[in-house]
C-alpha cells in the first residue's frame, strides 16, 4: 500500500511538468502583447512598455521563459504579475477562500445529492423521484449566472439573510451562499449517480441474503446498498474537488469572492503566464492528490479492488 | 427591480432549494447602519477595483488608481464640480503670452508626513514625471515644456530579426524651462504657447510628490503620502485585489475637504454584484452600473440615483486600409453609415437616456462647444438618404460583400448590446449583412487595431483627462498621436489644432479647435456614436452622491447617515 | 429467435447469469443488444423519449416548417422586449427579434453541440478510461495521468487558445465549440468509466468468461464495459444539457459561436440584458433545452435498464 501511495505520488512529477509546459505554451500563444493591453486606451510611451516586456521576459523566446519559470519555483519565488505584486502573495491570499468554499460546496453536494439519489433509487417512479429530477432538470437547464443572480436577488436583498456577495475577509457563512449555488449543479450529478447505482444494485444477491438474514431496512440500505453504490460518486466528487479548486469563475464572479477563478480569470484576460502556471501548479497537487485519495476509497468500499498485483 | 411573475417563480426554486439544504444563511448585518442624519465621521464604502499600478499620480493613468490618487494629492489647482478649474496650492497663475507662466504657490502647505510643499516640490516632482528612465505613465503631459524633449529621450535600437528595442536614455535631468525662482514662484516656460495650457494644472499628473517618491517610487507607491483630503488609513491599507481604505486628512485645507470619515474602496471584478450589495445596503455607492441595470436603477433607487453628463463619448471608428471604405466611394459609405444609425433610438432604448445622440466629436459639457458644425449633419438618423449614398458608392466602386461588415469589440464592458443594435440598424437600412466582432480580452481588439490588421469597425471610448476640447481632439485624430490607432492623418486638421494651441485666448483656440472639427465631420474617420452621462446610485446608508465633470463621484462631498 | 428467453436455463428475472449464459450460445455478442432492444421497444418511457427526441431532430432539421419568420433579419429596436403579438407568440428579445423563431432555429446547432461533444467525450473518456481501469498498472498511470493534465486546463484558456488557431479563427462553426469542450470534458468520462470498470472488472462472471475462454479484451468489451454503463449514461445524458448551457458561457465570452449562428445557448447568453426587466425572455430557450435534457435523461435511463441485468424491474 505505502510503495502504491509512493508511486502515484512520483507521477506528480511528469504531470507536472506536462501541465505547466501545455499551459504556458499556451498563454504564451495568446494573442496580444500583454504589455500593451494593461493600459488600454491610453497607452504609455513606448519605452514603458519595452522596458517592463524586459522585466517580464516577454521578449525572450518560449523556452527561456519556461525555464526561468522553472528555475524561479525551485528557488520558491513564485515573481511578480503584471501590476509588481508578488504572485506568491496573491495566491496564498486566493486559495484559501476558494479551498473554503470548494469545501463547503462538495459537502452539500455530497450530503443532499447522495441522501435524495438513495431515496429516488429506492423507490424509482415515485413522486419524490419525479420531483428531484424535475430539481435537477432546472439546475442543469438555468445557467449559473442566472441561478447565482436569483440567489443572490432572493436571499441577499430581499429576504436579507445573507450577504450579497462576499468581498474582502471570507468565512464559512458569507461563503454559503456560493456554496449553495455552485453545489447545485454537481448536486444533479451527484443525485443521478447514487440513484442509478442504487436501483441497479438493489436486486443483487448480496441485498437478498442480507435482508433474508433478517436485516433491519435501514441497516440494508446503508451497509450494503449504499456502500456498493458509491464508487461512481466518489470518483465524481474527487475529481469535482479538482474542478472545484480550480476556482468557479462565474460563481465567483457574481459573489465576488476573492478566489483562484477570479485571479485566474483575470489572469488569462491579462495573459499572465507566471500567474496561471503558478496557479496550476497548485492544482495539479490538488487533482493527484485528490485522485489518490478517490482510488484509496475504492479499495475501502468494495474489497474485491486491490492495487498490490 | 420590477418583479414579474417569471421572475418570482424562479425565487420560489431558490426558496425550496435552500430550505431543502436546511441552512439558516448567517452574518446579514450591513455594518451596522447607524440612523442618525448626517455624521460627519463615518466612513462610507464605494465600488472600485484593484489600481494597476503603484499609487504615484504621475504613474495613475486608469480609472480605479485614479480616483484614489485624486483624493491622497491636491495640485495647483482642482476642477469643480462643473469642470472649472479653481485654484488650489496656487495663489495665482499668469502669463502675459501663453508662454512664459509664472505661478505663486501658497505657503505653509505639508505632506502627511510633514514634509513642507514648495515651489521646488513641484519642480523635483515635474521633473521626476517627466524623466524617461522613471517610465511614468503620465509623462507626456510635461511635453509642452521647454526641454522636455531632453528629459524625455529614448534610443531606439533594432535587432537582427527586426525588432525594434526602445530604452530610455535622458540627455538632461531636468527640464530647462521649469525654475523655482523661490520657495512660493514657480515659473514655466512652455516651448510654444498655448493658451488653454493651465487648464490641465489640475490633472494627476501634475500632483507635488514628497521627496521619498523620488527616492523609492515602488515602495512609496503601496504606502502613498499625499497632501489631499484624505489619507491612508494605515500601512498596508491598501489589500491587494480587495480593497483601499482612506481616512479623513484633518490637516487638509483645500476646496475638496472631506464630509465624511473616510472612503473604503471595496474591489469588484464585475459592476453586477457591486450593484446588489447596494441594493442589499452592503456598498454605499457605485459609479458603475451593469448593462442590464440601466432601465431600472431609477425604480430600484428611487431618490436614490443621479445621472449627469460627463466629459465622455463614443466613436466608432472605420480604419482607412480598409479597401471598401477608400476613395471618393469610401466617403460617401462612411456618411451613409452615420446615416444608417439610429442614434437617437439606441439611447432611448438600449442606454435608457444614460447616453445622449453625438452632436460633434467632442462632448456638450466641454466648453467651447459648438452644436451644427458644418458637416454635422450626418449624425441625424436618415434611412432613405443612407440607402440612396450607399448606392451611389456602389456605382463608383462595388461593395465587397464576400464578408459581413463585423464591428469589433470586447464582450465584457456591455458593448454587445449596442453594437448588435447598430449592427441590425446596418443589416436593415443598408441591405448589408453586419454583426459583432466579439473578442474575450480587450488586448486582443487593442492589438488588431494597432497593427492595423482588424477586418471592419472598432469601437472607441475617450474620456477626457482634463476639461479641454483639445484633449477630444489631439491624442485621438492627430497625426501620429498616441490613441490614434487608425492612423487617421489630415495635414489641414493638425494645422488647425496647432493654431488652436498657439492661440492667445481660449476663444480663438476654441474657434480653431471647432474648425477643426469640421474636418473631421469632411472626413468622418470615425462616426461620432453619443456622450455619455454618468448614472450612479448611493445605499440608504448615505445622503447623496454627485458626479463631477468627468464623471467620478465627488467622495468628499459625501455625507453618511 | 423465436422465444424471449429459449436459450437459457432459467427465467432472465431469476438469475443474473445472462452474461454466462450468453456466451455458450452461438449468436453471443449480438444477443446482449437484441435482447435489450426487445425490452426497449416495449417501454413507455423510451416511446415517449424517443417521440420527443425525433420531434426535436425534426425541428432541427427543418425549422422552416415550424416558423416562417426569418430569425436574424427585421429585429428592430422599436420592438425590443415586447411581450407577445400577432405572429410573434413569445415576444420579442432585447435587439426586437422573434423570440420563437429564434428558439426553433436555434435547435439545430444547440443540438448539434450537445450530441457531438457528448459522442466525442464518450468516444475518448470511455476509450481511455476503460483501458485504464481494466489493464491497471502502466497503462492506468499513463492514461489517468494524460487525463489529469487536461484537467488542469482552465477551460477559457483552452478556449481562448483553441479559438485562436488559424483554423478555427477561419472557419467558426458548431465544430470548434465542439472541439473546445471535448479537449477539456473527456478526463472527467474517463475518470467516471474508469472507476466502473475497476468495480467491475474482478466480478465472478469476468472471472467466469475467462476461464470460459474469452479473451481478455473480449470480456472488457463484452461483460465489463456493459456492466460499467449506469454511470456512463448518467453522465453523458447530463452533460449533454451543461454542454449546451457550457456554449452559451463561451458565447457570452465571445469565443462561442459567431452570432450568424443561432444557438439556444446564444440566446440565453443574449437574455442577460433583460434579466432585471423581462426575466422570461430566457425562460423559452431555457425550456427548450430541459425538454431535449429531459428526452435524453428518460431515454437512458430506458438504456440502461434494459442492458443491465441486475436492475431489471420485478
């Protein structure tokens, strides 16, 4: 199991410089001259702008780039972006807003879509069947900027139980708003997984001998339905948890969370390559890791899967 | 906000979801509004977003470092509310040929930190601005000043492959036309005269800065220490891609002092969420609304809004490579295109009367303003007589319809509304096919245009950096100028902005400046689109709000409840 | 074949030994899917399914037949936002255009991104992924990894880049939305079929066709990967509505489809102006798009159903 952990955790390193190498080859395909674009209408004179391609490197062909890239991140100095601020900063300030809110969203969606997908499983046809996939035909259907909008609109003006947005200083409570919304979305992914995994595991063989044991319902349902229905979600929720850390950029749009897709996004529009591939760089630690911990529980969930062949 | 029912079944949704969820939302507090009327000591929030650059005024040239550097610095003079300027640290400024000024600075003026205000602060400051190697933003306004041009020097150097390098390489340190006779006369020696030359005094670039500016720009640029109505609250009150926060300067004595405790900056990437936080009382005010919020701010802050008209405008500009818009043919497409739009429904329509149909190509609250120049009549809606010039371009040279005519713009400052407007306002009274050209980011367009290589239109917006129907004209339509991205060239036009310049009284350069005009409207190498006015909206937390001349909101005039 | 179930042992309902049961007979890997399609064919929830599924291909196919008003011409601002008239049953958008003719016009490219990212994501994720979960070892570390480093991809640089290829600048068409969200979609399907096929791939009646004799990649894909379907179908039943919506998020950026093409996606992107006045406006292609969702979740579901052994309905 340790030499398992050992040699998924080495193959950080090809993922690794794959990603950053794609990723800055392609900010450094974008194009526009970055320089340029960050005074918009009125632009500075031409030695501002030759002078800061300079500091930036911008002038230097793409390998020299990366490589200076490289070098500064195993000497642990991330630089600075465009506007002089240092990019360590910037993301030691992001991520953790976003880690809270990608927590707080994979619990909800984790909690509700499992619970609602067990119960329509169950009793498949039913009304309350019916009605949550009419609840997750609307969130799939309405776009998040809409449904974020509404939310927003309902709970932070009119009813005034929360916060419209979230700006400077994020906690658990002005993050649930976000929360809700962007867990929805995954929520219907959730629901529909656990409930096909459901009702085709309920007739099994193993749900009969055990409810002709004389099992209590509840004690079927959780000990052996559920956990043989759950592989499918898992592998959802982690690489979710991915997607999550990747920052929501519309979600964090509208809430205006100071998160990694904002930074991000502003990034891109700003082709900051030091920026995104700093920010990458911490996700491709997450998605490994996440991965990982996905593959761990399916051995903890059915048995049968081994990984020490 | 007008609810209709749609609207409310979808907050129903949202109702049941979140009561599924079972969560009671927390923290619904606005900062704990007080009531009483009028406190002069509270701190009020406003909508900004993060300043790209370290907070030097010289160094400030986009909007959200801008409004925070107007309130840290006074300069020799300010603008009022109208766009007068009114002197400030100036006791008095004269000049007997619109060349050689002389300025009496008041006495007694300090920094935050202490330090006193002189002539020769403004002559370290000027000088600083202006130097090359310092590579502020802002530099180029000193160019009217005698031996800027040694200050400001660059040598430009090719490589191999054709790249052209350019570096700063001052001749001089200091510009040989700026002296301080003594601690209160300082004197300007412009290379040329120009009459309407003191009216840019109260532009940020020529704010005084304290000495330990000079010394560490960078360093001084995240702590800036001013002498205008406010302060930073403390070190490090500026959080980065969160907010700036300034305290009331009790020493400031100036025409803009403060009536209220201190302004927050609170950033925002996108206008939509600043505009329910004030409708949820979380902001106090913004100056920018979202597109789709212009119909209905006035209902959802009723007595709670204000819309003026600003010093900025739209063009849409038709590049002179393009082929189909070349030649005696070109002319008459660009003028039936004018023709071809409805500026007067589009405002009504899509802005809601927050922009007003363009009557020149510089806007009505800059003074010297004229309505009816010659040649303006083309900005009047006429759908027969753009049908009729269309055809006859068509006789002198074929349309090229192999491609829609594309307008191209970035998609996310609420262009797309208009511009699909404009577009079917083409596809309808000319018979051509027009569409949007959307880009993602902003560069992307700015490079295209640059390198003179975009397919159709552009958009442009100018806003003015000081009240002055030059600054509408010069930087965006004279040859080689530094927005004049089309490359757009008249010898006639710069001829008469030049003579406008040398004026001796701002009358005669006004009435060059107008003729001038005129060539342009000869021309059209842009169509004039509208000006703007600026709405803007303020929480129950706070009395009023204003605009000045330019468009941001007068923050020292704002008094909290 | 005569009888529904001649061949086998005992009733298909009683035991879940179809899979070994079938590969003793001679027509073995065609009865698995005649067999479903039996089933399937008697289902009320596929007819209705597969009804509104050839409704919508119809309107698609031929929108003139459904509104004679031609979509992108004759929008006029003087009409902007107003409610519905003679011939214009659901109003007017934000530019004056006929909202229903551009909901019926909109179908074909809106479906066509839907159905062709979903093909080309499930083409690759259940390619990658079932080859990665089932042989395991070096081949899984390779995949899994190929897929974690598309992953990391922020989707609108991706599209930002992939928009900007000279071949796609050239030729913006239904192709290139498609490209973008299959390039960045697939490693998610490959996740989904991969852990499905790790549950399955140490099931007896794997071990039981093996040691029966069949090759190891005839019992992938023979028992394994029909075994693997409920979450693929899952899956791919609810993306192919987020891709539809995920088009009207790149239009809004404007790296979507060019406004020439009208899209369900186009129109709710376009919608955003009049939230706050005439919130409706976005509910008609938003409907559109829940009843093809809606046509496609029931019709899977039916799919599944019926090649899956073990859920079959008492």
């Amino acid at each position: 199991m340790v030499r398992f952990i050992l040699k998924r955790l080495l193959q950080v390193i090809p993922v690794f410089i794959g990603t950053t190498l794609l990723v800055y080859y392609m900010v450094f395909a974008l194009p526009g001259d970055p320089i340029a674009a960050l005074f918009g209408d009125r632009q500075p004179p031409q030695a501002v702008i030759d002078t800061l391609r300079s500091q930036y490197h911008l002038d230097q062909p793409f390998w020299v780039q990366y490589g200076l890239f490289l070098q500064n991140l195993f000497t642990f100095n991330l630089g600075n972006d465009f506007t002089g601020q240092p990019i360590a900063g910037s993301l030691a300030r992001v991520f953790p807003v976003t880690a809270m809110l990608a927590v707080e969203a994979l619990a909800i969606q984790a909690i509700f879509g499992v619970a609602f997908g067990v119960f329509a499983g169950l009793r498949r046809g039913g009304w309350f069947d019916s009605t949550v996939l009419v609840v997750s035909l609307v969130v799939i259907a309405v776009p998040t900027f809409v449904l974020g909008f509404v939310f927003q609109l309902v709970f932070g003006v009119q009813l005034g139980w929360a916060k419209p947005t979230v700006g400077a200083n994020a906690d658990w409570g002005s993050l649930l708003l976000p929360a809700v919304v962007l867990g929805l979305v995954s929520f219907a992914y959730v629901l529909r997984l656990t409930r096909a995994s459901v009702s085709e595991n309920m007739n099994a063989d193993y749900v009969r001998t055990a409810t002709a044991k004389g099992l209590s319902r509840p004690r079927v349902v959780i000990a052996h339905i559920l956990r043989n229905s759950l592989i499918p979600v898992v592998t959802y929720l982690g690489a979710n948890l991915g997607g999550l850390m990747g920052g929501a950029i519309v979600t964090e749009g509208i809430f205006n969370v100071p998160g990694v897709g904002n930074k991000l996004y502003q990034a891109v529009l700003r082709s900051e390559g030091p920026t995104i591939v700093s920010i990458v760089s911490v996700l491709v630690l997450v998605f490994v890791v996440a991965n990982l911990l996905v593959d761990l529980l399916y051995a903890w969930l059915d048995p049968r899967i081994r990984y020490d062949q | 906000m007008r609810f209709t029912r749609t609207s409310k079944a979808l907050g129903m949704v949202a109702i049941a979801a979140l009561a599924l969820t079972g969560c009671g939302a927390g923290g619904g507090s606005n900062d704990g509004a007080s009531q009483s009327a009028g406190d002069p000591n509270k701190v009020i929030t406003a909508y900004s977003n993060e300043p790209q650059n370290p907070l030097l005024p010289a160094n400030t040239n986009e909007v959200y470092g801008g409004r925070v550097v107007e309130l840290l610095f006074e300069g020799l003079r300010s603008y009022d509310a109208n766009g007068k300027p009114v002197n400030s640290l100036a006791e008095s400024i004269e000049s007997p040929d619109a060349q050689n000024w002389t300025i009496k600075v008041k006495q007694g003026q300090k920094f935050t930190n202490g330090e006193a205000i002189t002539a020769k602060t403004f002559v370290d400051s000027w000088n600083f601005a202006a130097n090359s190697k310092n590579l502020q933003n802002n530099g180029f306004f000193f160019e009217s000043i005698e031996g800027y041009a040694d200050v400001s020097a660059v040598t430009t150097a090719t490589a191999a492959d054709g790249k052209k390098t350019t570096t700063p390489a001052p001749t001089a340190e200091t510009m040989s036309g700026l002296t301080a006779k003594d601690d209160s006369t300082l004197t300007v020696k412009l290379a040329q005269p120009e009459a309407d030359w003191s009216l840019r005094l109260g532009y940020s670039a020529f704010f005084p800065l304290p000495s330990a500016a000079l010394a560490d720009p960078k360093t001084f640029g995240e702590n800036p220490v001013g002498n205008g109505p406010y302060k930073f609250e403390k070190t490090g009150a500026w959080v980065h891609d969160q907010s700036i926060s300034l305290v009331k300067n009790a020493d400031y004595s100036g025409p803009r002092e403060s009536k209220n405790g201190g302004v927050t900056f609170k950033f925002y990437t996108d206008p939509g969420p600043a505009y329910t936080d004030l409708q949820g009382n979380n902001l106090d005010v913004t100056d920018v609304l979202p597109s789709n919020a212009l119909k209905t701010y006035v209902t959802d802050f009723q007595d709670r809004n204000s819309t003026k008209a600003v010093a900025t405008n739209s063009t849409l500009n038709i590049p002179g490579y393009n082929p189909n818009f070349q030649g005696e043919a070109g002319k008459l497409r660009r003028q039936a295109l004018s023709y071809a739009i409805n500026r007067e429904e589009i405002a009504k329509v899509v802005f809601n009367g927050t922009r007003t149909p363009a009557k020149a190509f510089a806007p009505p609250v800059i003074d010297g303003f004229k309505e009816g120049l010659k040649g303006s009549e083309v900005l009047k809606f006429d759908a027969a007589k753009a049908k009729d010039l269309w055809a006859q371009a068509d006789k002198i040279q074929p349309y090229d319809k192999s491609k829609p005519l594309q307008i191209a713009s970035n998609t996310d400052g609420g262009n797309k509304e208009w511009i699909d407007a404009v577009a079917n306002g083409f596809k309808n009274n000319l018979g051509i096919q027009a569409e949007i050209q959307p880009f993602a980011k902003f560069a992307e367009v700015l490079n295209l245009r640059k390198s003179q290589s975009l397919p159709g239109l552009s958009r442009a917006g100018w806003q003015g950096d000081y009240p002055s129907l030059y600054n509408f004209l010069g930087p965006v339509w004279a040859t080689g100028a530094s927005s004049n991205y089309e490359k757009y060239s008249n010898p006639q036009f710069d001829k008469l902005l030049q003579e406008g310049l040398a004026a001796k009284t701002t009358d005669e350069a006004n009435a060059k400046f107008n003729q001038a005009q005129e060539v342009l409207f000869e021309d059209l190498p842009g169509l004039p689109l509208w000006d703007q006015a600026r709405p803007i909206v303020w929480s129950e937390n706070v009395v009023k709000a204003e605009t000045g001349w330019n468009g941001g909101i007068l923050y020292y005039n704002i008094t909290a409840k | 074949m005569t009888s529904n179930n001649s061949h086998f042992v005992a009733p298909i309902d009683e035991t879940p030994l179809l899979a070994t049961d079938t590969v003793k007979t001679d027509q073995a890997p065609l009865s698995l899917w005649s067999d479903a399609w039996r089933k399937l064919r008697r289902r009320p929830l596929f007819i209705i399914s597969a009804l509104l599924i050839l409704a919508l291909a119809v309107v698609a196919l031929f929108p003139g037949l459904f509104s004679a008003v031609a979509p992108n011409d004759g929008c006029v601002l003087a009409n902007s936002e107003g409610g519905s008239t003679d011939g214009h049953p659901f109003g007017f958008t934000f530019q004056g255009c006929d909202i229903y003719s551009r909901v019926v016009h909109g179908t074909q490219a809106s479906l066509s991104v839907g159905i062709l990212s979903v093909l080309c994501v499930l083409v690759i994720g259940v390619t990658v992924g079932a080859l990665a979960g089932y042989y395991g070892g070096w081949v899984d570390a390779v995949l899994a990894r190929l897929g974690d480093v598309f992953f990391a991809l922020p989707l609108i640089l991706g599209a930002l880049v992939i928009t900007q290829l000279p071949f796609f600048r050239e030729n913006k068409s239904v192709w290139s939305v498609v490209f973008v969200i299959a390039l960045l979609a697939w490693p998610q399907m490959a996740r989904i079929t991969r852990g499905a096929v790790i549950e399955v791939r140490n099931a007896d009646f794997v071990t039981a066709a093996r040691s029966l004799g069949v090759s190891k990649f005839g019992a992938l894909v023979r028992h394994v990967l029909p075994n693997a379907l409920a979450p693929i179908i899952v899956l791919a039943t609810l993306e192919l509505g987020v891709f539809i919506v995920a088009e009207a998020t790149l239009s809004f950026l404007g790296i979507g489809l060019p406004q020439s093409i009208m899209s369900w996606g186009n129109d709710i992107a376009g919608a955003q102006a009049s939230i706050r006045t005439r919130p409706e406006i976005m509910l008609y292609p938003a409907a559109a798009l829940s009843i093809t969702v809606l046509s496609f979740i029931m019709l899977g579901d039916a799919v599944r159903d019926a090649l899956d052994p073990k859920s079959r309905q008492r």
